[in-house]
C-alpha cells in the first residue's frame, strides 16, 4: 500500500500483538481478517480524527462501532469523566449517578418503565433473553439471519435445514444442545415469520431483533415486518426484544422504535436492549422494558443478573454527559442532514464512475453497498464484490478515510464531522470510484 513494512509502526506492532493477544486484537473484525493489510493502531483521537501509530491522520467513521457520536473528546464529556475519576473508580455499592442515568434513559425510551444497567451489549442481549425465558417460562427464541446480538453462546447459531428444526452452532466451543432452543429465521421474510409462530408459537420466549440491522451493514427491518413480529408476539405470548444496542440514542433520540411508534398504532417493544451510545465510549450497556417483566429479575424476581462493574461510577458519569448533550434541540436534525450529505455524495460519486452502489442512513447510522438496490437480508448483502469492497476500503484507507473495515459492518457520522471532513471525503471517494470504475 502506502508504506514499506518495515518502518511502519503498525505493522511492528502488529507482530508484536500476535506473541501475546491471539490474531493480535482483542476483538476480531479490528484484525482486518475481511480486507487484508494491518490494522491501524490508535495512538490518540480528537473530535471526528484519530492517529495511528504512524502519526497518520484519519478522518474517523467508525467511531469506536457507534459510541462517539459526539466526536473524540468532547469537552463536556471529558470534564464528567475526569471529575468521576477524582471520586473513585468502582465501588461495588449504588451511587445516585446510576438512579440519574437510568432516570435519563427511561425519560427518553417511552416503552421503558425500568432499566438495569450492566457493562457489554453481549451481557445486555444474554440477561434480556434470560428475563423473557424467566418472564415467560418458556425456552424457545427467534432470532434472524445477519442480526448480531453478542457472543452468548445460544446466539451464536445459523438457521438449521427448516423451520421444524433449529439451528446449528457458527462457533466451536458451542454444544449443538445450547442452540437446540434458537429458531434462527430471515430477516424481513414475512411468510416464514408466520410458519415460525404456527409451528412454534406456544413455546416461543422471545423474539428479538435489531430494528435496522447495524450487523450486515445498514438493512432496515420493513414496517409491514415489525408491525407483524408485535401481533404475533402478543397473540402467542412471547415478548418482543428490540436490540437497539447500536441504533438507541444513534438513529434517533428514542432509537428505531421511536420511528415506529410513529408509524404503528400502538407499537412498543417489551424489552430493549442498548449499549455503545449510552456508555459514550465507556464499557456500559443496559436492558430494559415493562415493569412487570423488569420485576422478575433479581433481587425482587427470580431472574438471576448481576455484575461487579454494573453501573460502574466513571461510564455512567460518561454516559449521563453524552446523553445530555445529544438531547439537545436540533442535534439529530444536524446529524442526519450531515450524514446524508455523505451518502448521497457517496452515491452520485460511484454513479460518475458507473459503479453499482447505493447507501441508506438513519440519523448518524449509514450503509453503503456495491450493489444495485439496497439489500433486505443477510444473503442479499453478501452478494457484495468482495475485492471491488476491499479495494474500495484500501482506496478510502490509503486517503486517509477510515470506514469498516468488513462489508457487514455500519458506518458513522458523529457531530464533530465538518462539511470539510465529509468534502475530503468525497473527494476521495470520488478518485477511488474512478480507479474502481477502470479495473472492472
Ligand atoms: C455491538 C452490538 C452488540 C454487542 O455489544 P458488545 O458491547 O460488543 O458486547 C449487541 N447487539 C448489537 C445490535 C450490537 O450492535
């Protein structure tokens, strides 16, 4: 690419990562696995940038996968977090922070009555489907295709040879018993919904979903589709999980179920799930929903949760900033129109090119695809060039424009961004789809 191995910091450190962190990272899609090349180590982040190890500057649309909406290191945040710091680290005994973030949250979630707030998206997701087993009695979940909900163990699942029949591990380590419970169905198939409920419907938990699927890119679950996933849920007595642990306080102020109560009568899922946008950055996530179901957990309920960092001191004072400060008026307006502007110079970049391409976004959330319509499930999303993707991702890389580095992944847009962040990389985007356009 740009620079010799060998005087490059990244890959030294790199090689180094591999003798002690398997594959070098702490988390897989950082290992650039999907796109070749080595990973940039972040030396440091400001606003929408951050450094390699190199010295190199990027203009930043990762975000750390969501949290920064407001940028690196907003001031506000900042202050909160070091004033946090100064009063200790983690107590392990209830503070009033926690009461004020959790009052903030359900303030701004009306489908919320209680939250319990825990420190990864994965414990979120695990505790909610745990609550709705317990709430219910029952054992059986829905889940799709492409939608991610954390690694727990009966999450990691594809969808097994028919609907009569569960799902198989997508990970070693994974006992075929642990997922024999997961019905694993296609996102916005509605004619396999129903069969789902008809074959199952008595046993079934829980259905939960990412209402835009943040995990095969950008695909929005249609309105006829979750209006139908709320009725069946209710006629069979299973409750409807939202994992809005990438959307929540990043789409909108009340996440996607907010533009769904908008456009469904009576629409609220009975249970949240939320993460990255909470904590601001910090490891702090949260579950929540109807009191009555909230009410089944421990200590009240016999629903077991729990956590030694939960709540912790520091990532609520982080949260409370960030939140605090995308509530305020015409923040989601300045995003989306920001936002827009990028995936709308995107699109008509690759159209001068003659490139296959088309991107969506909801508030600071976008996708893109080299693909001519946009997608509407896994399979369909997959059907992406994966070298046109990698080249296009290198392109971007090489210009100093960090995007996902998979083609499954999301992209973000924080308020720091400005128009002449979103020019230079269009820019860019401008010249790679021209190289793009001549190797096909
Ligand atoms: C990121 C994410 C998770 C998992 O959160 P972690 O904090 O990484 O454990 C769960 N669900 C969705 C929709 C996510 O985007």
């Amino acid at each position: 690419m740009t620079s010799t191995p060998s005087h490059d910091r990244n890959d030294q450190l790199m090689a180094r990562a591999r003798q002690v962190i398997p594959g070098g990272v702490n988390s897989p899609v950082r290992a650039f696995r999907a796109v070749g090349g080595t990973p940039r180590f972040v030396q440091r982040a400001q606003g929408p940038y951050f450094w390699d190890a190199n010295g190199q500057r990027y203009i930043d649309y990762i975000g750390s996968w969501g949290p920064m909406i407001l940028g690196h290191g907003h001031p506000a945040v900042l202050e909160a977090v070091q004033k946090a710091v100064q009063d200790g680290f983690s107590f392990g005994a209830p503070t009033e922070r926690e009461i004020e973030l959790a009052e903030e949250i359900l303030a701004l979630m009306p489908s919320m009555d209680m939250v319990r707030l825990v420190s990864s998206g994965t414990e979120a997701g695990m505790s909610a489907i745990r609550l709705a087993r317990g709430a219910t009695g029952r054992s059986k979940i829905i889940k799709f295709e492409g939608c991610y909900h954390g690694h727990a163990d009966a999450l990691l699942v594809k969808a097994g040879s028919g609907l009569a029949t569960f799902g198989n591990p997508t990970s070693a380590g994974v006992p075929p018993e642990v997922v024999q419970h997961t019905l694993v169905l296609e996102y916005n198939h509605l004619a396999q919904l129903e069969e789902a409920f008809a074959l199952h419907g008595q046993d079934i938990a829980c259905l939960i979903i990412e209402p835009i699927a943040g995990n095969m890119n950008f695909v929005r679950a249609r309105t006829d589709f979750v209006r139908r996933c709320r009725e069946l849920c209710t006629q069979h007595g299973a409750l409807l999980i939202y994992d809005e642990v990438m959307t929540g306080f990043r789409t909108a102020l009340g996440g996607v179920q907010s533009l769904h109560a908008q456009a469904i009568d009576g629409f609220a899922p009975d249970l949240t799930v939320m993460g990255k946008v909470i904590g601001g950055g910090m490891p702090l996530a949260a579950f929540g929903g109807r009191r009555a179901v909230m009410e089944q957990l421990a200590p009240l309920g016999p629903v077991y949760q729990a956590g030694t960092l939960s709540g912790n001191p520091v990532a609520t004072a982080c949260g409370l900033a960030t939140l605090r400060e995308i509530r305020q008026p015409g923040f989601f307006e300045n995003l989306s129109a920001k936002t827009r502007t990028l995936t709308q110079g995107l699109t008509a970049a690759a159209k001068e090119a003659g490139a296959p391409f088309c991107a969506d976004s909801e508030g600071g959330m976008f996708g893109f695809f080299l693909l001519p319509t946009l997608p509407q499930n896994y399979a369909e999303v997959m059907r992406t060039d994966n070298a046109r993707f990698n080249q296009l991702f290198h392109g971007l890389l090489a210009r100093g424009i960090y995007t996902a580095p998979a083609l499954y992944e999301a992209g973000f847009v924080s308020a720091a961004h400005t128009d002449e962040d979103i020019a230079i990389t269009l820019e860019a985007a401008r010249a790679v789809f021209q190289q793009l356009g001549q190797n096909s």
